[in-house]
C-alpha cells in the first residue's frame, strides 16, 4: 500500500528539549510531554468563578479546568454518564444521521462532522432539544478556554443558560459535568472528522477509517496542546523549570517525536502507537472511545457517499 506523507501543519515546532519561550515553556518530545502530564506538580492552569448559570461558572464548575482537589469527583460524573452509551451503537447513530442529512441537505445549518456528534450525544445525556442544544454548545465551545473574545464570551453566557433550561433535572454541579462533556466534544470531534475527510482524499482506496482516524489523530491532530502551570520546581527534559512557570504541552510536536514514531511524516498502516492526542493521566480524556465511534460513523457514510470506501466497508 503506498501511504502519503503529512507533513507538520505550519506553526508545529520542532521536537527537541524544552525552550523557554513568551508563552512559557515549550514542551516538544513524547517522553518529556508524558512526563508533565503524568506529574501531579504539572497543574491545570486555575479559571476564576462567575455569577450562577454564566460561562465562567461552568468553567469553574467542570472537571476539566478544576484545581487538584476537586477534579477527581467532577471527572467521576463525566465519566458516569459516559458509560451509558455503548460506543457499537453510537457509531450506528452517527451513521443513520449522516445519512439522513445527506438526503436532506437544505435542512440544516451545520456540517455533518459538526452536528452529528452534538446530536447523538445531546441526545444520549436527555437535553430536551438535541438540535437546539447543538447550536448552543458550538456557542459555548467558541469561547470555552479562558482568553476568549469578550463578544463570543457574552454569546457564550447567553448559550450556558439555554443549554441549563433544556437539562434534566439534577444538581447545579452534575449539570455542568454533563455539558462539559458536550462541550469537550464539540470542536475536537468536528476537527477529527474533517481533517480525517481531508486526508482521506490522498490515502490509498480502501484504507480502513479506524486506521485513517488513527493516523488523522497523530499527524494532524485536532486538539494541538494543552496547557499546565508547575506547582513546585522540577526537571522536565533535563530542564529546570520554577514554580509557577507556564507550559505549553505541544501534541502535534510530541506525535512526531522520531525517537517513538520512525519516519514520523509519513502514515502508517499498522497499529496505532502511543499518540498523545486524547492526553494522558487522571486528565486524559474519557470521551476517546466515544469520540472514535461517533467520527468513524460519520466519515464512514461521507467516504462511501464520495466514493473512497466500497459500499459494505467500514472501521
Ligand atoms: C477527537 C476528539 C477528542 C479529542 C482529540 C480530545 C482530547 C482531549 C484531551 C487532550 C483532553 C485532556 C486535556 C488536558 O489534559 O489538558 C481531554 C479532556 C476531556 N475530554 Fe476529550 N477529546 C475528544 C473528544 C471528547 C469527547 C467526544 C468527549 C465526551 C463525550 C470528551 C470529553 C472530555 C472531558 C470531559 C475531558 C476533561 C477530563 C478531565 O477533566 O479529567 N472529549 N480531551
């Protein structure tokens, strides 16, 4: 099979020891980003709290932006609802919807990659008005990591408190778990999907789309960094970073580390390697297998609806 080669998206920097840069440290090779996501002296940099039912309260509020004494409780009701949905039949749904919406095009307002995944989950977690509460998470996701535009911060506000009215009943604090699922997976799945779309177009005929999204993860990935803040000095890399120093943990760098991925430009067909995409640690993330089973259901249709899988193959 000849497989392409993907070279690194512009920006990516090259793998090497950690570099102090404006920004912090920038943590570049496999070994050394594992390291700082697995350190529990690496933290989650703190958000401040807001008003009840705004977007600086669910950011507050969620798992994924909690300081270390709280994030393990928070993550626990994620992961909860999370277990409902058995990814076979997430796949399937992804699948019927993308072929309802390629039938029916004019209908909607969003991409498939986009709506799908909202759909089916929003759907799954009981929100009163699935296709409603899509518009709104994409809303909330605009603006959901701290910096945002104020104008997409306050439409962001306007969105937390519709999604809160279409939510099952529950306490304020499984609430915001709940949409912080929906929220997580907003732009990182629609991402998945259209870069796996994109790449699709140059993989030989047939490639399977587990290995296509594998591979889409690793060399073009959709969540490129994420950021930790050091609560006490240490060595990272031979590095010796202080106390309060800020690092830029870089996914698409580390995913070409050569000392982990040989020939790491070019794709590979056979089992997917140790890719730090999804994160690792307490704080990887929980939604992978559901965020793969719902992508695979909607690049399945989309590349046998383009010709780039035979009808009857899939995964
Ligand atoms: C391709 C799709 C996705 C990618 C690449 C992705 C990536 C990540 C990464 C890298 C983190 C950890 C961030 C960090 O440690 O700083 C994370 C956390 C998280 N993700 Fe995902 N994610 C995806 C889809 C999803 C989906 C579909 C869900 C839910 C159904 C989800 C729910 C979460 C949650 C709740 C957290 C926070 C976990 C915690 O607080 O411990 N993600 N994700």
């Amino acid at each position: 099979m000849d497989l392409p080669t993907i070279p690194a998206a512009p920006g990516t920097p090259p793998c090497g020891p950690p570099t102090l840069g404006d920004d912090g440290w920038v943590v570049t090779r496999h070994a050394d980003v594992l390291a700082a996501l697995t350190d529990s002296r690496c933290v989650v940099p703190p958000v401040p709290d807001g008003p009840a039912g705004t977007l600086a309260w669910l950011r507050a509020s969620v798992s994924r932006f909690s300081p270390p004494g709280r994030h393990a409780a928070r993550r626990a009701v994620g992961v909860a609802a999370l277990d409902a949905p058995d990814p076979g039949e997430l796949r399937r749904a992804a699948e019927r919807l993308t072929e309802r919406i390629l039938d029916r095009p004019s209908e909607e307002n969003m991409t498939p990659a986009r709506r799908v995944p909202l759909l089916v989950l929003a759907e799954r977690l009981g929100l009163a008005d699935p296709a409603a509460a899509a518009t709104e998470v994409v809303a909330v996701a605009a603006a959901y990591h701290p910096g945002a535009d104020p104008a997409a911060a306050r439409r962001a506000d306007r969105a937390v408190a519709a999604l809160l009215a279409l939510s099952p009943q529950a306490p304020a604090e499984v609430t915001a778990n709940r949409l912080g699922l929906l929220v997580q997976a907003a732009d990182a799945t629609a991402g998945l999907i259209d870069a796996a779309v994109r790449h699709g177009r140059a993989a030989p005929d047939g490639l399977a789309t587990a290995m296509l999204l594998a591979e889409v993860l690793r060399l073009d990935p959709p969540v490129r960094l994420t950021r930790r803040v050091a609560a006490d000095a240490l060595s990272l890399g031979g590095r010796a970073v202080r106390a309060g120093d800020r690092l830029l943990l870089r996914f698409d760098a580390a995913n070409r580390d050569p000392a982990v991925f040989p020939d790491p430009d070019r794709f590979r067909a056979g089992p997917a390697g140790p890719v730090l995409t999804f994160g690792a640690g307490p704080r990887g993330c929980p939604g992978e297998r559901h965020a793969l089973a719902l992508a695979t259901g909607v690049v399945d249709v989309l590349r046998r609806a383009s010709g780039a899988l035979s009808e009857g193959s899939r995964r």
